[in-house]
C-alpha cells in the first residue's frame, strides 16, 4: 500500500507519539473488560474527558475512540498494521503532537492482526459496549472477520509457525500464539460459531 493511510486518533504510546497496535488492543480489552465486569464501572462519566457528563460511559467512549483507532489500522485484506511510526527517526524528542514528524504504518503481522480481531471482536460480544454503540460493535465485527479471514489465508499458505513474523518485541513473548487464541476466544464470544471454539481449544 503506498498511498495515504487514515490513522487519526487512538493514543500515543510514549512521549514518541507512536501507535502500537498490540498495545491498543490490549488497551480496548481493558477497558471493556472492567466496563462489564467491575460493578458500576460502566456507570462512571465523570472521569475528565471531553464526554464527560454527556450520559455515556467514560470507559467506554475511551474504549470506542482507540478501537475506532485500531479499525482503521485494518489494510483492505482485513490484516492489521504493526504500528504507526516516524518516518524519519527513532524518537521525536523536540515537537509536540500537533508539529508531528510525518509518520508511516509499519507491515502487518499475524500477531497484531490477532490482537486487532480479538479486541474488536470483543467490543461486539460486550453487553454493555454493545448497549451504547450498537452499530460500531456490528462493523467492528465485520471486521474481526475480514480479520480472521487474513490470519487463516496466512496459516493455510505458510503453516501456522511459518506465517508468524517478528518486527520488534512487541507482542512476541509466546510468538503470536496468544494473540491467535485470543482471536479465536473472542470471535467464538462474539459469534457463538464452533470452529472458533474449536481453533481455540486446538490453540489454547
């Protein structure tokens, strides 16, 4: 893809503004997780956002703004992009976000793409993510999808282990073996569908 890619919001990972997707992924879960499982957690707009006070759940609208994020990660195959980074340099040490050095998209990954599905797939099971923003959850799933569709063409070309690829040490302490579980966990959630079941059982 050498044309322009959209990559607006989501949340800076250090004082770089770089994007990680495998952080973002697990920042969605977090968040959704604690909106449905800590009570009263999902009640609490009051947390300092620019929501804030609008009647909506601030984890939530949190949640949504860096899965919007991670949506747009997605290459029209349905893989997911490593990371968006500076084009130039490693650190931009002396610039704030709205100067920005002009950045790019790092190649997609069976690891991130993973971890992109299982968060959006995850935001389209969740009760109460599902109750506040019906139609994201249903596109986010479509997208988990096209997603996994990405990671099975991978498997079925190179193996498994053979489409596995490493770009920096980010979401490599088990390969990409926990993200491919995760994937599978969240989509079955999400679905109810037994070959996801069954491919994380295979996985787990």
């Amino acid at each position: 893809n050498k044309g322009p890619v959209d990559v607006h919001g989501g949340h800076h990972d250090a004082g770089d503004y770089s994007k990680y997707t495998i952080n973002s992924a697990s920042f969605v879960h977090l968040l959704v997780f604690a909106a449905d499982v800590f009570p009263g957690a999902a009640a609490l707009d009051n947390l300092g956002l620019p929501e804030s006070g609008d009647g909506k759940s601030d984890l939530l609208q949190e949640a949504k703004w860096e899965a919007d994020f991670l949506s747009r990660m997605q290459d029209a195959d349905g893989g997911f992009y490593f990371l968006v980074y500076p084009l130039n340099r490693e650190y931009e040490t002396d610039v704030l976000p709205d100067h920005g050095d002009p950045q790019v998209v790092f190649p997609k990954t069976t690891a991130v793409t993973a971890a992109a599905v299982a968060a959006l797939a995850q935001c389209a099971s969740s009760p109460a993510f599902k109750r506040q923003f019906p139609q994201a959850a249903a596109r986010y799933l479509g997208q988990a999808g096209k997603g996994w569709a990405f990671l099975e063409r991978g498997s079925a070309k190179y193996g498994k282990d053979g489409a596995y690829q490493k770009i920096t040490s980010y979401g490599t302490d088990f390969r990409h073996d926990d993200e491919l579980a995760w994937a599978a966990c969240e989509l079955y959630l999400a679905t109810g569908e037994a070959a996801y079941q069954q491919k994380l059982l295979a996985w787990l």
